[in-house]
C-alpha cells in the first residue's frame, strides 16, 4: 500500500458515521464519494432527499460548525494551532514513505504534554461543565437551526429528550435553559462563541449567560446586535481573562495552514461581522457555498479536494504540502485512537 492509502485508510469510518472533522489537519472527512456529495448539492429546492442524504448533510452541517468555531474563536484556535504544532514536532525532519506507514501501524506513546492539552477540553469547571459540553452543544444546535427551519424551543426540547446522545450535546444548553428560559435558543450559540473567546470557557460560561441575562436576553434576541455582543464580552472580561476571537490570537504569532486560510478567506469574502454571523445564525447563511468552499475535504473515493480559492490564496501551497496536513491528521488520529478516550477530540 502506498503513503497516501495508509494515510486514507486512518481516516475512515464505518458505514453509519457521516463524517468527521480532523481538527489537527482541518480536513473535514466526508463519509460519502465526491459524485455522492455532487449529488446531494444538487438537489433542487422542493425536492425530496433520501434519508441517507439527510443524515450525511446534517453530519457535515455539525462538522462544518466544529471548523468554524475552531477557525473563528480564540480558545478553539489556539488550540488546534497548538495541536498541529506539538504533532508536527513529532515527524521532525520530514520521514520517508516507509518510515510513514511503519509509524501509522505502530505509533509511539504519545507525549505529555500533548495529553494534557487534548484532556484540557474536558477539564470539568463550576457545575461540572467542561469545554467540549460548550462546544458539542452549541453544534448540536446549530445542526437543527439549519435543517429544521421552522424548529421552536418544544420541537427543540423534545428532540433532547428523546435521542440517544451523549451528555456534551445537551449539557451547555440545559445550564443555559436555566437562566435563559424561553429565550435560550436564540441566544445560546452567542453565549458559546463569548465563552469561548475566553482563557477558560467553562469558567466563565455561567457569568456570561448572566451577563446577557442581566442586559435583557430578548433584545439579543431579536438579531445580532455586535455592539451588545461587545458590552457582554467587556463586562466578562473584568472577571474572565480574554482571547478574544481567533483573529486576535493569529496576530499574536499563531498560525495553521488550513485555519489561518481560511480565516482570511472568510473574512476578505464576507467581512468580519458575517463571517462571525454564521457561528451565531445559521438560518441566515449560506453554509456550504461560505464555509465548504474555503477549506480542504476527504472524500471516500479516495480524493483530497482542495477548493480553488484556497490554492489562489496561497499559490505555494502544493500537492506536497497537502500530503503533509492530511499526513499529520493521520498520525494524530492514529497516536490519540491509541490513547483511550483522547480520540473523542475529533
């Protein structure tokens, strides 16, 4: 098997998972052919979609929002860019192609220090709540807002009640619930993004949602007042240490070549406030002609798409250095499926 069928063979799935996001690469892995996924895209409005085809967009839906709240918030940034940092220091100098697979069949014990940074998303904070619970809840969300467009808090409630999901995806919200009430759909999504453009999201998640509690949830509401948005961050951050957005901590020094892009795609295309807009409405956007077009896919054929505006952006950015992304997501997913429970970070 050549380097790039190993590296493939790491990123599959079974046959019931739509897909993934491998977030030390960027690369979203979608479950499905690149004809398949052709096909879905171009289903007219009206017509009806098999079930499959329902699944699999709500999937990448999910996953797409992880991509954006990575590439968009200050903490998941930072993250990640520490992530492929810590993994790429691992395959220091570059290795040959046997070296490669002997590596993805036996891979060494992971270091430390990237353990502690991968358990940090389920470090537990006040009231038990963890990073991942912010993260996954808010996706979860997301994920019903853009595929259910007439969705209310009941529908919202009952689908909680009734699907067999982990705690993370419901765990944030209910916490919201508390303080929110009926208002807590339309301003969930806004308390995670603050929350996690914080040093310590889980800490500081119950003072934001006070926060906007305190300045009258419905006004927020209402529509996505950034002015409002900034009055909340500015009165958490008297008590909360700040990141800010992503785009504050890339001006720091931190960078990813697919995030980083990505974010200058998305903000030279959109501006900055729309761009922030599809974190907090999902109704509102266009998903996959913003989002799905600024950033690589693995598709199961096998074939690695690279939009053409991503190579426009940066010329230099080869076959080659590709291979190199997609091989290091491979080393990571192959290193943390060995660790246990840090797989869960995908």
């Amino acid at each position: 098997m050549n380097s790039f069928g190993k590296i493939f063979e790491t990123y599959e799935v079974p046959e019931n998972v739509g897909g993934y996001l491998e977030w030390v690469s960027g690369i979203l892995y979608i479950n499905a052919s690149k004809q398949q996924w052709k096909e879905y895209l171009n289903v007219q409005a009206g017509e009806t979609r098999s079930a499959s085809q329902r699944e699999l967009c709500q999937t990448v839906t999910h996953e797409t929002y992880h991509f954006l709240q990575i590439a968009m918030t200050g903490y998941l940034y930072r993250f990640a860019c520490r992530l492929f940092t810590g993994f790429r220091s691992l395959l220091s100098p570059l290795l040959s192609s046997s070296k490669i697979e002997q590596l993805l069949c036996d891979p060494p014990p992971l270091p430390q220090n990237l353990i502690e940074l991968v358990r940090a998303l389920d470090s537990p904070g006040p009231e038990g709540l963890t990073v991942r619970d912010i993260v996954e809840s808010s996706a979860y969300l997301y994920e019903h807002l853009m595929h259910y467009p007439d969705m209310n808090k009941s529908f919202y409630d009952e689908i909680l009640a009734s699907s067999h999901i982990g705690p993370e995806y419901k765990k944030a919200y209910s916490m919201a619930e508390d303080i929110l009430g009926p208002h807590v759909m339309d301003t969930f999504l806004t308390a995670s993004f603050i929350s996690l453009c914080f040093e310590q999201p889980a800490g500081c998640f119950l003072d934001v949602l006070k926060a906007i509690s305190e300045a009258g949830p419905e006004e927020l509401a209402s529509g996505c007042d950034f002015s409002r948005i900034f009055s909340i961050t500015q009165e958490v951050s008297q008590r909360h240490k700040p990141l800010g957005p992503s785009e504050e901590v890339a001006a720091g020094g931190m960078s990813h070549p697919v995030y980083t892009l990505s974010l200058e795609l998305m903000n030279e295309s959109l501006g900055r406030e729309q761009a922030i807009l599809m974190l907090l409405a999902p109704r509102s956007m266009n998903l996959y002609g913003a989002v799905l077009a600024v950033r690589p896919a693995l598709f199961k054929d096998p074939a690695l798409w690279v939009p053409e505006n991503f190579r426009q952006k940066m010329p230099e950015q080869d076959d080659a250095k590709l291979f190199i992304v997609a091989l290091l997501g491979a080393f990571a997913l192959t290193l943390l499926n060995k660790g246990q429970d840090l797989s869960r970070y995908r």
